[in-house]
C-alpha cells in the first residue's frame, strides 16, 4: 500500500484522494512510462515568440481559461510551466495541466526551453538545469504591464530551473505558490545514479541519445541557414557521439557551450539543493520514491529546509507519473489545491 509523507500544511491532504499506485502499474518504471503513452488532450493554445537580447528566441504556448469557468476570477494569477529534460510544451504532462487549469478558469503559459518548441535555436547555447536568466527575461516579456501574480510549476528538468528562477528573480514577491514535480536536486547525484544505476541506466541512455540527436540536427540547420558563427562554435566542441554517458556530454558539451569550467562546475552551480533558503514563497515539492530517475537520496534533508516548502512524497508515482486508478488527473488536481490553499 502507498500513502503520503508530508511536512507542510495539515490540511493539504484534505479533499485530495489519497495517492494510490494501481495495481496494473506496479513499480516506478511502469509509472513513468503510463505518462508517456496515455492519451493527451486536446488545445486550442496561441504561440507566442520572445526574442532574447542575446538574438535568440523562445517560444511560449499560452492558454486561455474556459470563459464559462469561474469568471469571478479576473485577478485569477498567470500560471507558468517549465517542462523536463527532452521535453516540450507539448509534453502530456504539460497539456494535462493547462487542460485542467483552463478547466478552472486559470490562464498558463507553457514554456519552450531553447530549441524544444519544434525549431532549433540560433545560437549554439542550449537549455540546461540552470538557465533561469531564460525564464527570467521570458516572464519579463511575457508579463509587460500586466500587475497579475503568479504561480509556477516545474518539471523535472524545468522545477530544478524553477527553483533556482524563484532564488534569484526581482520577481519572486509576485509568485504566491510555486509546485516542483520530481525535482533533481542535486545534479551529480542524479547524473551517477542514471549512470550505475539497474533500471535508470535506461533513462540515462534514453537521454543521451536525445541529447546528440537534437545536437547534429542543430549543427546541420546551422550548416542550412548559413549560421557561420553559432555553427563554428559547436563545431569547435567534440563530437557528442564519443560521449559514453551523460556526465561525459556534461563535460564535453554542455558545459561549454554555456559558459561552464566542466561537468562538475556545472553541478555545482546550478543544482537547485544550494539555494532553497532564498525560496520565500509557498512551495510544493511532489515526489515518488519509486522515481528511477531521482532517487530519494538526492533530496535535500527535509528537516533542515524553510518551513515554506512543503514535501508531498509518495511511495510510488514513479518519475511524473502518478498514475491513479480511475483518476487520471490526480496530479494535475494536487496542484490545482495547492494553489487554492495559498488563495490562488
């Protein structure tokens, strides 16, 4: 059986079906890998792109509320989605919540990393665990005049960014909550465990393989459009497919394409387990301890972290997955309540 560990408000379990692994997904592989393959939801969203001072773009997926949801709701905040390595807006994750959120009356704006919304960046410079200068000048743009608060959710990959975004950004006053969903804390901590371990040692190909994939059709479209520069800039780097793991195409490529010493000053910088006494505001973080990408080990010591965070960690769930019988939603409403705990 699987029931919840939670610090945070007593009453953030209220009105919340207990999370419950079913039985036809046993274990944290299966889990994962239902969110994967399970059906996705159809959205009318607008595209809009925001052009970076740095001549790069990044494209944001928007989705207005239902107009015959909640329409009291006119100070309803602007919630904002990151997703996870290898993923997009389009991640069935992503457009299970703004399904949901629409649903409810509540505007969000899913964000396309560098490269992810379908056309290659212009620039050699890719997304990584780090990047919440990007998030940053995307919600600078994104908001303009507009005074409404906010409320941000990450992924993987994205609540990593996250965290470091609300540690950093002029911005954090305005967020009321925030929720992290399988959040790898300590970078080089997850990075090994996908290179030893049984079962993530899939995961850890899987994305390697994506990763050099996504990194010679970058090279070739440069060659296409006659990007010189940003094309000599990667070809400068060695080549990825000689990369055993991803500790190897941190080293080699990641870390300097983005301005990096190495893999491990890569780690060391941008892992979201040193700034969580910066994060003020009302946190969230949804965990399975079954995740075979994020082992439990990796998260900071929950008794030594700001009362604002609160931990919602599962026995199962697997990496965002959550799969529930007969509630397929079960995430998307976890974090929906949240929000409406902290007056969203």
């Amino acid at each position: 059986m699987s029931e919840s560990l939670s610090l945070g408000p007593s009453d953030l379990h209220q009105q919340l079906t207990p999370y419950r692994a079913p039985w036809w997904l046993p274990g944290g592989h299966l889990q994962t890998l239902w969110r994967k393959l399970g059906p996705v939801p159809e959205l009318a969203r607008q595209r809009q792109r925001i052009l970076l001072d740095d001549g790069d773009f990044i494209d944001v997926d928007r989705q207005m509320p239902n107009p015959q949801a909640r329409p009291e709701r006119r100070e309803a905040p602007l919630v904002f989605i990151i997703h996870g390595l290898g993923g997009c807006s389009a991640s069935p994750y992503v457009l299970a919540l703004q399904a949901q959120l629409a649903a409810a009356g509540y505007e969000s704006a899913a964000m396309n990393l560098r490269g992810c919304s379908g056309e290659p960046n212009r620039l050699a410079r890719s997304y990584h665990s780090g990047c919440s200068d990007d998030v940053e000048a995307v919600l600078q743009t994104l908001l303009g005049d507009d005074q409404r608060p906010l409320v941000t959710v990450g992924y993987s990959l994205g609540a990593n960014v996250l965290f470091r975004w609300l540690a950093e950004s002029t911005l954090q006053p305005r967020v009321r909550a925030a929720v992290a969903v399988s959040n790898p804390f300590s970078l080089a901590h997850c990075c090994d465990f996908m290179i030893s371990g049984r079962v993530s040692r899939y995961y850890g190909r899987y994305f390697l393989r994506r990763l050099v994939v996504a990194f010679e059709e970058k090279q070739r479209y440069f060659e296409r459009e006659g990007l010189l520069q940003s094309l000599a800039d990667m070809q400068a780097l060695e080549d990825p497919r000689r990369c055993r793991d991803l500790r190897e195409f941190d080293e080699r490529i990641t870390a300097p394409l983005n301005g990096f010493a190495g893999a491990q000053d890569y780690y060391d910088r941008c892992s979201s387990d040193r700034v969580l006494d910066a994060v003020t505001i009302p946190t969230l973080v949804i965990h399975g301890q079954n995740d075979p990408i994020i082992p439990l080990s990796g998260l900071p010591d929950r008794r030594r972290t700001p009362d604002n965070i609160h931990w919602d960690i599962h026995h199962g769930g697997g990496h965002v997955g959550f799969a529930v019988s007969g509630d397929k939603d079960w995430l998307e409403k976890r974090i929906l309540h949240y929000m409406q705990l902290n007056g969203c």
